[in-house]
C-alpha cells in the first residue's frame, strides 16, 4: 500500500468539515462515484465519532491508495473518559454497511480502518 494523505487533528465539530472535504478529495482521486464518495465520507466521519467517544480529543487520518481508498482513523493522546452511547452501535452498523474490510480495534489504542474498492 502507499500513504497518499495523513492528517492528525483535533477532534470537535468545527473540524469534521475540513476532513470531510479532504476525504472526498481522496476518493475522487481514486475514482470513486458518487455514491461511494459519500458513504466513505460518512464512514470518515462516524469514526471520528467513536474515537471521541471512546475519550479522545485528537485523531490521526490516514489515507492509503490500493486499487481503491483504504482510511485508518486512531485515537491520539492521552484517554479521557469514554462515554459510549447507544449510537455507536448505529455508527459501527453503518460501518460495516457501507464499506468493506471494516475493523474496530476498542482496545489500547482505538482505531478503525476500512476500504473502499475501485
């Protein structure tokens, strides 16, 4: 795989903007359509909402390039107190509904990763 795009950030509602915008910049350059654009950029951003959730206040965005979009997302710094809600079971559902390869790691360092194919 190659890195094409890392981003790390803090995480609040004010950034999600920017990263989404960046997310849909990627998948135009690797070709995907418009529908697969915007599931990958609610992927994005439904991972960034379990990481804060999980008590984290900063991410890390990669994106790599692979006959498609691959993105890992991990929580960054210290661990604060996680809050789980009821919607996170909602944004790891959408997850493995909308992308391929989904992987939630909750312990240690958080992370998701997941792909989306050419």
């Amino acid at each position: 795989m190659k890195e094409r795009l890392t981003m790390e950030l803090p995480l609040g509602s004010e950034i999600m903007t920017t990263v989404r915008l960046a997310t849909g910049s990627m998948a135009s350059l690797m070709r995907l359509d418009l529908d697969r654009s915007e599931d990958c950029k609610v992927c994005v951003t439904e991972s960034l909402l379990l990481i804060t959730h999980a008590g984290f206040s900063r991410a890390r965005v990669t994106y790599y390039e692979d006959g498609g979009l691959f993105v890992r997302i991990e929580g960054e710094g210290e661990r604060g107190a996680a809050c789980a809600v009821p919607e996170d079971e909602i944004s790891a559902a959408l997850l493995g509904a909308l992308a391929e390869n989904v992987e939630i790691i909750r312990e240690g360092m958080f992370s998701v990763s997941f792909a989306f194919k050419a």
